[in-house]
C-alpha cells in the first residue's frame, strides 16, 4: 500500500515525498481514512510507529478542505504531555503543510510567552499546546478556542501519568461539544479507556500492534552489575563498543546530573535534559545530541516519549524504571521506522523485581550478561529500591551528628513529597 491509496491531497502527498516517505505504516494505514471520514479514533500503536503523521495528514486535509475564516481561528488543537514532544509536533505539522494555506504555531511553558501570544494574535489554524500554558494565556483571555474543529489528544496515557486530568477536563469545558475527537496513546490502560469514553463519540478502535508489544527491530540486551559499577560500566560499554550516539535514562534528576559529570571526567561528551533544566538548556542539549556534537544525551522519563531522533543506534537503562510501561516507551526511542537498533538495560540486584515486572510485560525472556571485573555484588540485597533512599544516604554530611541527620532525612522527604506533585506546574513555570 502506498500513501496515494489513502484519499490524501496532491499537496499532502508532495510533502511526505518530500520528507522521504513512500510506505504508510500499519497505524497510518488504519487511521488516516478514518479520520477523513471524520470519525472519532482511539488509536494505539507502538512509540515511533509514525502515530504524529497518522493524524497529522488528514487534520491537515480536513482543515484545508474547509472554509478559511478572515481571522484565522484556531481550528485544531493538538494537547502534548511535554515541551520536547510540543516542538516535534509542531516540527512535523510545520513539514506536512508545506504546500498548503494553513498556519500554525506551538506553546509550551519554560519560555517568555510574548513570542507566542504576538504570533496568536496573527492568526492560527493548528495550535500545538501543553495543558498548563494553554490554560494560563485562556485565562489570560489571549486565546479562544471557541472555533476548534478537531481535538488530538497525543500520548495520552502519558499525560494522565503526568497529573493533567484536570487540567484536560478543563480544556474539554471551554470547546464547541461538536467536534472530532483524536486519542492517540501507546498503551489502553483502563483510565484511558475512561477518559476516552468521556471525551469520544462512537469511536472506531484502532490498534497497528499488541498492547505494550515491543519493536521487533530492538535487540534487547541485560548486563547485571553491581550497582556502584554502574558508571564505570557504561564508560566501558560506550568507549570499548565506540558508540557514537546513546540515550541514557535515569530514575532521578540528580541521578542524571552526577551520571554526566562522570561521563564528561571519562572523555565522554554528554548533556542531560529533565525537568530541571532551563527550556533553553533542554533545546541546547539536544540540538548537540542530534547533531552529533553530544555524544551521550542522559535523561529522565520526561524525555521518553517527546524525543525523536532519526537512526537512534543505542538506548540505555542505566537504572530500570518501576513503572514496567516505561521501559517501552524508553527503548522505543531506537529502532524506528525500520532501522534497527539497540537496547541495554544495566541491572543491579535491587532492581531484580523490576526486570521480572518487565518481562512479563514485554512477553520474553531479556538476554543477560555479566562482564569480568563487573560482576554483580552476591549480597547485596534484592529488595526494590524506593524513592528517597538514596538521597538521604548522599545527602548526609561528614561527621554529621544524629538530629542533623534527622533534619537532613526529613529535608529530603519535603523535596521527595514536593517532586510527586503533578508536573503540570513545570509545564507552567519552568
């Protein structure tokens, strides 16, 4: 099948020739007529399986079929989890209506909103948005979304996750009722099922691949480790294997932060990218990592499903997520659109309960390996890690008397509570 047989314009089909394309894939073959039929779609498909062009295409061909308004209304709007997911939207939006007389623009927080309310004022068809800067400029009365035709609702699992629920729901009150509605999620949990039975009408199901199936094209690869190896393993595996391009993720922010500079002191050029950072330092950090100029990008959960670089060779673990659905969106960063890729997992025997999790989810038995001078550590314990551990281990000081101890385990539990909250504030202050 060919993107011709889809029902798409000249214009639509001249730009994805453009972008190198000539073969759908399964989730673009299913969904695309449908949403030119102008149904309502619950669609799953596995991260990098091409869902952002699935509703891309035809959104763009619905709106460009339609009748253009003098001021250019926003008919369209595209609701994200993440900044970095925003912008490859938008990246994408901005490629497919190269030829076409529509507009569009993305918002996120993190950045002076200025920029983003002048080219509002200017008129837009497509608005990709996260929930909390999109709420603060309608509160701000800066924009309406009063003209919206189509609603996509992207990693949607992902941004329930993230505590945006709410904030969605608000967002739903301040549309037209009538319009179509676009679900788009890696994985049908029962809550997306939910959101998805309040928000869709009559929707057509629309699944490309098993629920939390992962790519085939991944060779998936265990290394256990003792987990104060860790660093020095990765060095090894990196500079012996001469990878030239690896995503690494983290549990933490400060996990990711100290994981850096241990690179960098072992000749590694590394950045690393959480919700910490500045939206400049984030957008700095992986411009260089897809450039070529970082070589090793490490980054928490934030990242996992926003980032999307072509021929991805290597995927790293460093530390198993306890969330078994995140170690699929983690390694679906590499082995996308065919290529083949690599993904390894360094395991710690805390992390034991983890990796069985993960396996059960992913339907197999991961290939493991111990190296020489890496071996696991046979006592230590096998109990899973829980948040806060390690941080109030490291943050104790020197020769630190018993109530400093104290204050500093309870400073951190304060932090630990603080970090759970929704990362719906980041979205708006960072």
């Amino acid at each position: 099948m060919s993107f011709n047989s889809l029902g798409l314009s000249d214009a639509l089909l001249k730009a994805v020739s453009k972008q190198g394309y000539t073969t759908p894939s399964p989730i673009q073959q299913k969904a695309i007529p449908l949403i030119l039929e102008r149904k309502d779609v619950l669609a799953s498909a596995q991260t990098g399986t091409g869902k952002t062009a699935g509703f891309t295409l035809p959104m763009l061909q619905i709106l460009s079929q339609g009748q253009q308004l003098r001021h250019r209304p926003i008919r369209a709007l595209v609701l994200t989890p993440t900044r970095e997911l925003a912008a490859q939207v938008y990246d994408n939006v901005k490629e497919y209506s190269a030829f076409l007389d529509i507009r569009s623009t993305v918002i996120f927080g993190g950045v002076n909103q200025r920029p983003q309310v002048a080219t509002l004022r200017n008129g837009v068809d497509v608005l990709i948005a996260t929930p909390g800067r999109l709420l603060d400029l309608h509160n701000q009365k800066l924009l309406s979304l009063a003209n919206v035709e189509i609603l996509v609702l992207d990693e949607a699992d992902r941004m329930l996750d993230m505590g945006f629920l709410r904030d969605i729901k608000k967002i739903m009150s301040i549309m037209p009722a009538k319009r179509q509605n676009l679900l788009f999620s890696a994985t049908f949990s029962k809550d997306i099922k939910a959101l998805a039975n309040d928000i869709l009408h009559h929707p057509i199901l629309v699944e490309a691949t098993p629920e939390n199936s992962t790519v085939d094209a991944i060779d998936q690869k265990v290394y256990r480790v003792a987990k104060g190896l860790k660093s020095d393993l990765l060095v090894k595996l990196i500079s012996d294997g001469n990878w030239e391009q690896v995503l690494v993720f983290t549990r933490t922010k400060h996990g990711a932060n100290k994981l850096t500079k241990k690179l960098i002191s072992s000749n590694i050029s590394a950045m690393a990218i959480h919700g910490n950072k500045s939206q400049g330092a984030r957008t700095k950090a992986l411009d260089g990592f897809k450039k070529g100029t970082t070589r090793v990008l490490v980054a928490t959960d934030i990242a996992a499903r926003g980032l999307d670089i072509p021929l991805l060779p290597h995927v790293v673990n460093y530390e198993l997520p306890n969330i078994s659905e995140d170690y699929v969106h983690r390694i679906g960063r590499t082995g996308r659109a065919g290529a083949s890729g690599e993904a390894v997992s360094l395991v710690s025997a805390d992390e034991t309960s983890f990796l069985r999790d993960i396996e059960k989810l992913v339907g197999q038995r991961i290939p493991s390996e111990i190296i020489e001078g890496f071996e696991p550590d046979p006592n230590a314990s096998t109990e899973p890690f829980k948040p806060g551990q390690g941080k109030q281990r490291n943050s104790r000081p020197k020769n630190a008397n018993t109530s400093n101890s104290n204050r500093s385990g309870n400073a951190n539990r304060n932090r630990n509570s603080r970090n759970k909250r929704p990362n719906r504030h980041n979205d708006r202050k960072e």
